[in-house]
C-alpha cells in the first residue's frame, strides 16, 4: 500500500461531531478502582473481545493506558497489564475500521525502535494508527528502567527531541544526522514510511504549562482531564488550549476528553450502582497510593481538589461522570461536545456489558442528537 492522506483511513479524522473512543482496556481493572464483580480482568481474549465490540459498534479509538507496575492495594490496580505497542499490533490484525493507539513513555523507548514500531503497526492496521506520548510520572514505574525519573519540564524537553526524531524518520527521504540534547543519530534511516502521510496522529495527555505547549506544538491530539461539571470552565479550558495551540504554533488541534460510564434504566439505580461500586467495594488504598503520587509528581489536579477527585478516580480515572439513563447521559455528550470537544473516551466496570448496551441503548440517541452519523455495525 502507498503513502496516503491519513484523513483517508485514520477515523480519527472523520466528519462526527463527537467521536467515541475506549480508554483502557489493556490494564486490570481498566479504569474503575473497584473490587466489585465483572471489572477488567486482563487475558488477551477479553481484550480482543472489548477491541472488536467497539470496532463493530463504528467506535473510533481504542486507547490503552501505558504501566508496568500496580498502585497496590487490594486489587494492585493496573498491576497486570498488556505492553503497548504489541497490542496495539495484535489489535490491528485483528480489528477493521478503528484508531488503534499505542501509548508510550517516551523514556522507556528509543525514538528509532518507537518510530519502527509504530510504522509497523501502521502497515498491519492499513494507516489507522495513532500514538499517545506520555513522559512517565509515576517514580516506582520509571525508576524500574533504573534511572532517576527526570524533573518535571526536563520530560517535556526530552520528548520534544524523542518526537523530533521521530517525525524527521517518518518524513525524510535521505539519511540524516542528529546531535541533540538526549539523543545522537548517526545516518538515521527509516523505511517503510508510514501509510498515513505526513506520520500517524499524534496524542498528549499533559496538563501542566509544560505539557499544554507539548501538546499545541507536536500533537494532532489533546487528551484532558475536564473540570467537574463547571462548563463554563471546561469551556474556557479547551479554548484555551485550542488558542495556545493556533496563535503559539500556527496548529489546529483536537480535543478530546474521557468519561466512566453507568448507564441504567433509570438515574436511581444508576447512582446506587455507582455508589456500590465506588463507596462499597472501592479500593481506597490504591487510591490513596495513586492519588499521593498524582499530587507530587504532576501539575494535573490543584492539591486542594485532590481529596474530592478519589471518588472520581475510583469511579474511572478522574473521568466526566455518564451517569444515569441513556437519556441522560446523550444530553451530558451534547454539552461535552459544546464546549469544543471533538472525542470522548469511555471506560465501564465491565466494557463488553456497557459497550454492548451502549450501542443498543445510546449510540441511536447519540445519532437523533446529530452527535453522530449512522455507520453500518459489524
Ligand atoms: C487522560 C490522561 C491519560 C493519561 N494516560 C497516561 C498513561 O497511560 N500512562 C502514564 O504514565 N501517564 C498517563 N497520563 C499522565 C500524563 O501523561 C502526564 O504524565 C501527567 O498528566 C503529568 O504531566 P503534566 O504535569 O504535564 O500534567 C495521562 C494523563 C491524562 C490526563
């Protein structure tokens, strides 16, 4: 296959105006901090099973989170876990229309072996991946590699130069040298080029003033955390960034957001299933570990917010909460879609139920609501 425009087979790209995704389906327990019964559990055929619903359903992302140790706790949350770039490559031969990213700390691989393998990726998927950059904050992890994690801004200095290299393989024709900072290319030499020209989408996830110019200056793709319900806030926060990203950079950016879904016949039960899942069977020790080391190693939550976000993360990562009917929860993805956000992820407690509700239950709502064009399921 040649060299294509990526908005021809990537659907990140495409027309909808709000796009869904799946966030972390290659972690245990995925994104919910719960011991309650039917949450993730990691084998490759639950995997491949959640990959190829959501591939069906006309979903256009599948997300994995980046981790090589647990938080601890009853449940060592995301202790068992899938690399990234490997399944993403299984994911790719496997599934037929959607995004499948690899999320990669940057200090954990060589720009010249990441850019291979994403290239590679990206001829086994027919130009339909796309790379989360991540610098690493979490120390037990990072410090496995056996060196110290790096000062905060220096790990957005570092991936600059990792992208760079990684851009100049996945467009230079000629061989190249390279002396920088972190990294010393001697006649760097890069083909096959990708399917998706110019290089694959390229997602972030930072949010401190480091990440947020990360972000503006190299990626296709913002991935933030929102404001609680503060739409006005959440409003001004994608804007901003959309701004930072145009005026600073000359760039036009996405923004893209993730939320943990209940969905339920009606509100009452939905809440009394978040409360079980969260208050009840919550793992309030792998909060606390997770959330101690969110508040010294990252700008992302303001410390004095932090105590009222454990019930957030336990619920699914700190994600906007879907919670209720299935209503309900179109009306909330009509608002997130008008304070600028062009894709959501979503996580459940178990995502081949709510994956399979949500396509029966949400996805024809989502359609009546012109969030979303009408795809023929798989
Ligand atoms: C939506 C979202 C997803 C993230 N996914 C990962 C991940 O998979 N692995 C990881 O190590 N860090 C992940 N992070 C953490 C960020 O990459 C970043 O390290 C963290 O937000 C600290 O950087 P900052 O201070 O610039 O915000 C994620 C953050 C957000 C907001």
């Amino acid at each position: 296959m040649g060299l294509s425009d990526r908005t021809g087979t990537n659907p990140l790209f495409n027309e909808n105006p709000l796009k869904l995704g799946i966030f972390g389906p290659n972690v245990s327990h995925g994104c919910a901090i719960t011991t309650a019964p039917g949450a993730l559990e990691v084998t490759w055929a639950n995997t491949r099973r959640i990959a190829e619903l959501a591939d069906a359903a006309g979903f256009e992302a599948l997300v994995p989170v980046a981790r090589w140790k647990g938080f601890g706790g009853k449940t060592n949350f995301n202790g068992t876990c899938f690399e990234t770039y490997t399944w993403a490559a299984g994911l790719a031969a496997l599934t037929r229309r959607i995004a499948v990213f690899s999320t990669s700390h940057v200090p954990t691989v060589h720009p010249i072996l990441a850019a291979k393998q994403a290239t590679t990726i990206d001829h086994i998927s027919g130009g339909r991946f796309a790379l989360n950059i991540v610098c690493g904050w979490y120390q037990p992890e990072m410090e496995m590699f056996g060196a110290p994690i790096m000062p905060h801004d220096e790990r957005y200095a570092y991936a600059s130069e990792w992208v760079e290299v990684v851009r100049r393989l996945w467009t230079e024709a000629e061989e190249f040298d390279h002396e920088g900072r972190y990294f010393r290319i001697n006649r760097g030499f890069h083909e096959p080029k990708p399917i998706q020209h110019p290089y694959p989408a390229l997602m972030n996830a930072g949010g401190s003033e480091a990440g947020r110019h990360f972000t503006a200056k190299y990626c296709d793709m913002a991935f933030i955390l929102l404001r609680q319900h503060d739409w006005d806030g959440a409003r001004a926060q994608v804007d901003a960034l959309r701004r930072l990203a145009k005026e600073e950079y000359g760039r036009e950016i996405q923004v893209w957001s993730y939320g943990y879904v209940v969905c339920r016949p009606t509100h009452r039960e939905a809440e009394e299933y978040l409360n079980f899942y969260v208050r009840e069977r919550g793992d309030w020790e792998a909060v606390e570990n997770l959330t101690r080391i969110i508040g010294v190693q990252s700008d992302v939550v303001d410390p004095d917010q932090l105590e009222a976000f454990k019930f957030h993360f336990i619920a699914g990562w700190g994600g906007y909460p879907l919670i209720g009917t299935p209503e309900e929860i179109t009306e909330d993805l009509v608002k997130l879609h008008q304070v600028g956000l062009d894709g959501c992820l979503l996580s459940w407690v178990n995502y081949e139920d709510g994956i399979q509700q949500w396509r029966r239950e949400v996805l024809p709502l989502m359609e009546q609501a012109g969030l979303r064009k009408p795809v023929t399921l798989l």
